[in-house]
C-alpha cells in the first residue's frame, strides 16, 4: 500500500470522527424534546477505543518507524507537512513514535506542532517570516515564508495578535487562532502588556518555564480543556520577559534604543553546551487522547471543561537572565539616513526596523562569535508587511511579542 493511499484512510479515519460526534450531538438534542419515555442508547464504543484495535494500531513498530520516518523526512515545508501531524492523530502508538521521529526547531529547523513556537530556533542559521498588519481591526498575523510574494497562499499561519487600547496600557493579546482571542479556551498563547507611555513592555506566557520559579499574587478561575492542560500546571499569565525603550523625545538621541531582558533564558544558553528551558506542559502537549495539538485548521473536537485556580500575572526569573540589545545603526553621508545591513531581507527605511544582538557582560565566558550574531531581526518590506528572522535561543512566540512592541504608539520616543 503507497504512501497516498495510507493517509487518505487516516484522513478518513478523522473526518469520522467528527462526524460520530456531530450525530451523538445531534441525537441528544432530538432525545430531550419530549417527555415520553425514550429506551436507553445501545452502549457503543468510542471512536478511540475503535481506532486503537484498528489495524493502524496494531503495525509492527518497526515498520511504524519507517513509515514515519520517511514521512518526516519528505514533507519538509507546509502545507506538505501536514502529513506529519496527521501521523500523530492516529492513535496512542503513532503519536509515541511520531514524538521520537519529529525534532525540535533547534535541531532541524522544522516547525510542525504548536509546542515548536514556543521552543528554541536552530543556531546555525534563522527562520524566516514575515507579519502583515491589518489597520482596520488592529490585528497582527504572523506567518511562515520569505514574504507574501513568493509564498502565496502556501504561507503558513503561526500565530495572531489583537491590539486592545486600554485607558492606561496597551494589550496585544496573542493566539493560535486569527478570529478568536479570548483567555477561556485552548487558543490563548499569552499577551503583550504596554506602560502609559509607550516605553516599556512585558511578555507574558500562558505556562511558565520548568526551570525558573513561579511566584502568584492571587487567584482565579477560566474554564480550560481538562485533556489539554494538565491539571498540576495552571493556565495564567507568567512574565517572561520585559522590553525597554529608552526616552528619546523628538528623536534627539538618534534611532530607538531598546533592551530586552529575557527573564526565562539565563545568559548561560549561548554558552557551548547551554540550553533553554522550554514550558512543561507542552513537553506532554501530545500525551492525551487527543490530538487537537496540530497544526491542522478547522477541526471541531468535544472536551470537557474544568475549573483550575489561575493566577492572574505571575513572575518567574532566572539569576542571570539574557539581555538582548538592538544593534547600532551607522550614518550614511550619502544618503542622510541611518543604515543597517539586513541581507536583502528589509527594503523600506522605517523607525520600526531594528537587529537584536546579546549584550554581554565582560565576567560571563561567550564566544566573540555569539556575541556579533543577530538573533532576531525585524523590518518593513511593504504597506503593512513586515519580515521577522529569529534565532536560538528565542522562540517564535518570544519573536513575535517583541516584534509587536514596536508597532505601539511612543509619544516619549518620537
């Protein structure tokens, strides 16, 4: 049997059961119109359980490996890679080999599941991707390719923010989802918090990192999916980093200056050897029955919603955290403008372009290399788009929220 022919049935397989569900729905429905008495439901049994005796469960594991292993190896940019995502929907056995398979971005440079935009970027070189601005809604789309030119309709959409002004701060509210962005369901990634004046900023992350202490001023409640999020880790808002915009009123100072201090990475991660601590719950973000963690748009699943204690705006911090400054500009004579050399990948002069390189501190032992590398940078291609590259030791989400603290009105910084 080809390859084709396996993921047709697996789709198959899916596309059933939802439409198992929509009928249980629909029979309830119908069962609760009248008073008369109804016989009981047959016992029937769940489509899971049917899945897991099926032959797809019961393959040799050598040959699972194969299978996926091929899969991975051949579908390496979207909407291709789907695939793979479809391997880990399967069964309980297929997303144990699919976890084992698939890399994390770091490795192979590869995002496939949800959990990749909150690990860390590979170190050898960046990926690339651009936002496009929707003025009219004050949303922010990030999505995966060179730019909407030459990716088209194959561009991958990563992550979507919304902007909220409130009376004295700024929101930008961040989701999996480009039309909802709500904190009470699965979709809510976290939120980028503004001061009055526009100067200074803080990331918050849905879950906090596993290494960094957490510490809570209160208490909550958000109904959640029970099969998503484990129980012992609530859903909240956890600072993980705070962004800094030097006062530069009327612009005598020259171009932005801005720092980011990165409170869940240590400094010691660009270190050889270093490594980032990554969200604990999206280590077992493919352990449940369900496979809802995908990159697979439009599906429609039933969980059940509990309530778990949330704390409102946690702080976790690491000892040494890393801090990030936007590389100096140079001045052109010729052409009387500050310059950066962003390799091609930024063609329009805007306030809002600006490289990030470590800023180091003369005790702690980095390579010269590391130090002169820019990890993260971001820049204006066209009315309303904008090319963001980021790199080890940020994630996408990280990227993203740092990215959007440059679209925020700064009175004290213009």
């Amino acid at each position: 049997m080809s390859l084709k022919s396996i993921f047709r049935e697996l789709r198959g397989i899916s596309s059933g059961r939802e439409t198992n569900w929509r009928k249980q729905g629909e029979k309830k429905s119908v069962l609760g119109c009248g008073r008369s008495h109804i016989a009981p439901e047959s016992p029937q049994p769940s489509v899971f359980a049917v899945v897991q005796q099926s032959r797809w469960a019961n393959l040799p594991i050598e040959l699972l490996f194969d299978i996926i292993r091929r899969v991975e190896s051949s579908e390496t940019s979207w909407p291709a890679r789907r695939d793979v995502v479809v391997c880990a929907a399967v069964c309980r056995s297929w997303r144990e080999v699919t976890k084992e398979v698939v890399r994390t971005p770091e490795q192979c440079g590869l995002l496939t599941f949800p959990m990749s935009l909150k690990q860390p970027g590979p170190r050898d070189y960046p990926i690339q991707c651009f936002i496009r601005r929707e003025r009219g809604t004050s949303t922010f789309r990030l999505y995966l390719g060179l730019s909407p030119a030459l990716s088209g309709n194959a561009s991958k959409l990563l992550l979507a923010a919304k902007k909220i002004r409130r009376a004295t701060k700024t929101d930008f509210v961040i989701s999996y989802s480009a039309d909802d962005y709500s904190r009470a369901n699965d979709y809510y990634v976290g939120k980028l918090r503004s001061n009055f004046l526009g100067t200074k900023f803080i990331v918050y992350d849905s879950y906090p990192a596993c290494n960094s202490p957490v510490s809570s001023s209160g208490q909550s409640h958000v109904r959640i999916p029970s099969k998503k999020v484990l129980p012992r880790l609530p859903l909240g808002n956890y600072s993980t980093a705070s962004i800094c915009y030097e006062l530069n009123v009327l612009r005598t100072r020259g171009p932005r200056r801005m720092h980011c201090t990165m409170h869940s990475i240590p400094a010691s991660t660009l270190q050889e050897g270093g490594a980032t601590p990554a969200p604990e719950a999206f280590r077992n973000c493919l352990d449940g029955e369900s496979s809802s963690c995908s990159f697979v748009k439009g599906s429609t699943q039933e969980s059940t919603f509990i309530k778990l204690p949330l704390p409102p705006e946690s702080i976790q911090s690491t000892k040494n955290p890393l801090v990030l400054r936007n590389k100096a500009p140079r001045w052109h004579e010729q052409l009387q403008c500050w310059c950066l050399n962003f390799k091609g990948r930024v063609t329009v002069a805007s306030v809002k372009n600006f490289q990030l390189v470590a800023a180091m501190n003369p005790s702690e032992i980095i390579p010269v290399e590391e130090q002169d590398k820019v990890i993260l940078q971001f820049g204006k291609i066209g009315k309303d788009i904008f090319t963001m590259d980021y790199r080890y030791p940020l994630s996408a989400f990280q990227a993203f929220a740092i990215c959007l603290s440059s679209f925020d009105t700064k009175p004290a910084c213009e």
